[in-house]
C-alpha cells in the first residue's frame, strides 16, 4: 500500500528542543542552553522509523507563531490551504504542551477539514534522558496516516492516547500522562501494534464549522475574568475599557460569578457578550440557572480559556447573545 504524505509544521515548544545534556529537563530554552530546537528535517532525520510508516513533508513556514488569536488564524488559513492539497492525507502540528489545548480547538473549529490534523507536543525535551518527544511524535504520524482518523475533528496525541481537541486538558505540569480528557474520555489509543478509536466527537468541529478563517479578519479581544471570594467588578470594567468585545468569566462551582454578578448584568446589558464558565474543570455550566443575567451566555463544559476562543470566533459573525448560546451549545 503506498504511504500517505503527511504534511509537518512546528511551533515553539519543548518538542524539539535540546538541552545542555541528558539531564536537563527544566532549563532548554534556547536563550538558556544556547543549543537552537531541532528543525523538522533534524527531527525526521533522528527518528529514520517514520519514514517507514509515512512519506513526510516539512512546511516551510516553520517556526508559526500562537500566541495571540490572529497567529491562530494564520496558522489556520496555512493549514487549510495545505489539507486543499488532494497529495496530503493528513497534518501533524507540534507545539509546546502549555497552550495545546487552546490550538488545537481553536483549528478544530477553523480548518474545515476532514483529514486527520494532529497536534502533539512533549513535556521533555528531544535531548533528554527518557524523553516522551521521540515516540510522541512518531505516533502522530501514526494517528495522521490512520484511515480512522479521517473526520474524527482535530485531535491531540501525547502519551500513546488520543483526545479530542474540545474535551482534552493539561493536568499535570511536568508528568508525561498530562494530557486528559477528564469524566468524557480518551477517544482511542496509539498503541504498538496498531491505531484504535472507541469513539468520534460529537458535536460541530472542522469540515462541519460555521467559521470561515478565510472570511476572519482581526480575532476580536477577549478576556477571562476569574471568580474567586475576594474577587471585584473593577477588573471587569477594566477590561471593557481596555478594548474587550467579550468577557468570559471563569466560575467558581457551576458557574457562580459570586459578587459580580450585578455588574456582569450591566456590562451584558451595555452589549458585552459575557459568558458563564466554570473553573472547577469537569461539568456544565447550564443557562437557566441561579447566576444567569439577560444577555448572558453558558459556557456549556467548555473551560474558560476554550470558551474565549469559541466566543472570539462568535463575535466575528454576531453579538446577539442568543445566537452565540446556539454556537456553544453546538460546538
């Protein structure tokens, strides 16, 4: 059977970094160790057993930027024109764990796909002694060459597992199982001897998404809010001053925004989007509820930093908040 050609873009991150020797595992930052990461065709080079599952082709437009919606949106309108390619079967993006969630829904909502996109990363850099980067990115390619991985939206591979880009989590700072999608579950494996799936996503994601990145010209600002019980308005006000079109408001329970919540009805009221999340990481956080204010949104089980980019994607097309409700509880 002839190999499928996987497409490869890279990102800042611990992946393919190096540190002064085996042993460091906490200080590789290049502005740290002096030794630059690893580019794609070093990478490739170092692990010769992927060339025996896939043929890969490494993006030129390495390293891509992901700090800030429109970097998102460039790396999104970059994958989208490489998946248009009938010669790709599938695309693996590598990138630093902190922020992997974040990326890999907002492309699970922006690449309109059905071919297998994949992003991986590591928690150990490609130079140390018992690194997790070697096998989590030779299983990427796995995943990205599997056929059942077509349609499946966009997911994260690390650890021999297989999370949905909507459900999936960072729990631990530095151990290598991390990567978590809590009470919904792992979707499959990627075992040694082949790739398993036990489930699909279920709601909206790549080739079925509203969202055109093509269409999307500046990604609205958001910013998150968190509830805790010393927690005051100002900060709200503050950031409705400073320029945001939406605030997302990261709950304490399911969802309470404690003593803002007259406040948050007057910045909803005043036409910021305000949306109710939860801190707590697992649950719903339902509309019709005892904190819910007009012109509020629920977050659904999405957490605060995944509701920010589905509401920056909403803002885009709409402030009605009814309409954005319908997004989260579609997406």
């Amino acid at each position: 059977m002839d190999q499928k050609l996987i497409w490869l873009m890279i990102g800042p991150g611990t992946l393919p970094s190096q540190g002064v020797d085996r042993m460091d595992m906490l200080r590789y930052a290049v502005w740290i160790s002096g030794r630059p990461p690893l580019t794609g065709r070093e990478l490739i080079a170092a692990l010769p057993e992927i060339t025996r599952i896939a043929k890969l082709d490494v993006d030129d437009g390495n390293p891509y930027a992901i700090d800030s919606g429109n970097n998102l949106r460039a790396l999104a309108a970059r994958m989208q024109l490489v998946a248009r390619r009938p010669e790709v079967g599938g695309i693996v993006f590598i990138q630093g764990t902190n922020s992997i969630e974040e990326t890999a829904y907002f492309l699970n909502l922006t690449v309109r796909t059905d071919k297998p996109v994949i992003v991986t990363g590591a928690q150990r850099p490609f130079t140390a002694l018992s690194s997790d980067a070697q096998l989590n990115l030779y299983d990427a390619v796995r995943v990205a060459a599997s056929d059942e991985a077509k349609g499946k939206g966009v997911v994260v591979v690390t650890n021999g597992e297989i999370n949905a880009a909507r459900d999936v989590t960072k729990t631990n700072t530095y151990r290598v199982h991390t990567f978590r999608s809590r009470d919904l579950g792992l979707l499959g494996y990627a075992d040694g001897d082949r790739i398993v799936f036990y489930r699909a996503p279920t709601r909206r994601h790549t080739h079925q998404s509203e969202f055109d990145v093509d269409q999307i010209g500046e990604v609205p600002r958001v910013d998150i809010i968190y509830i805790f019980t010393g927690a005051r308005p100002d900060l709200a006000h503050a950031a409705v001053a400073a320029g945001a079109k939406g605030l997302v408001i990261a709950g304490s329970g399911a969802g309470s925004t404690g003593e803002m919540r007259k406040e948050l009805a007057k910045i909803a009221a005043q036409g910021t989007v305000v949306v109710r999340s939860a801190r707590v990481g697992d649950g719903r956080v339902i509309r019709d509820d005892n904190w819910q204010e007009p012109g509020m949104v629920a977050a659904d089980n999405l957490s605060p930093h995944k509701a920010a980019w589905l509401l920056a994607l909403a803002l885009t097309k709409t402030r009605d908040p009814d309409t954005i409700q319908r997004m989260f509880d579609e997406y």
